[in-house]
C-alpha cells in the first residue's frame, strides 16, 4: 500500500481505485468522529507524540 499526501488524493480522486477509495472514506468518517467528540490534538501535541513512538 502507498501512502499518499491528503493533497495528493483531492486532486486524484477520480483516479482512486476502489480498494483506495474506502480507505479513504473510512479515514474521513473517523475524523468527522473524532471532530464531534472533540478528540483532537494541537500540532504540538502530535509532533510529541510521533517523537515518543
């Protein structure tokens, strides 16, 4: 599996295949979650944590 920038898939959606796709909407789906739960880390909380794993 690629890993691609966010930047990457909004310009190539049409482009996305149907496996990269779901993938795609299920990252969202779980953003969107996390937004209404207020889940969410400033840049500096997850600059730390990425350094810490």
């Amino acid at each position: 599996m690629q890993i691609k920038t966010i930047h990457h898939i909004k310009q190539n959606t049409a482009s996305l295949n149907v496996e990269e796709a779901i993938a795609t909407l299920k990252l969202m789906n779980l953003a969107e979650r996390d937004i209404r739960n207020q889940n969410l880390l400033s840049l500096s909380e997850a600059k730390e944590r990425l350094a810490r794993a």
